[in-house]
C-alpha cells in the first residue's frame, strides 16, 4: 500500500490550523516533524495527520498527543 506524503498547504487545511501555528505544535512536540521529499521539500505521511486528527478528535491531552507523536516518529526509523 503506498503511503500518501500530504504538503503543509494540505497538513493546515487537514489540521484547521495556520502554517505559523502548525510549525508552533512541532517545536512543542504537540505533531511530528515533518518528513524531507525532495532537497528543498517536506512534508506529512497520510497516516500520522490521520493519527493526529483522530486524537484531537478523541480529547487527548497534551502529554498523551506528545507520546503518541514520539511512538510515530519511532515507528518511522523502524521502518529504515
């Protein structure tokens, strides 16, 4: 299965967030980093936004938003 790379135009759209505002949440560990797809491009795996979204959606704390963003930022160098 191919993993969608969604661009930050599309991560704040998705988020309901600003670009200032997105790039705030990583510096606080509160989304994960974002993922280099070319020399000068980044962007988010569709299943972490998704991930993301859903834990916003279910009310999770902070503390709980910055484990989950820490285990998917793991899972992606077990990947490697």
């Amino acid at each position: 299965m191919a993993t969608i790379i969604h661009r930050i135009s599309s991560v704040c759209r998705a988020r309901g967030r600003s670009r200032s505002a997105h790039y705030k949440d990583i510096k606080e560990g509160l989304f994960p980093h974002p993922v280099k797809i070319g020399s000068r491009a980044v962007g988010h795996p569709d299943n972490e936004l998704a991930e993301m979204n859903a834990a916003r959606i279910a009310g999770k704390s902070d503390d709980e938003i910055r484990d989950l963003v820490f285990k998917l930022e793991a899972a992606r160098k077990a990947t490697v």
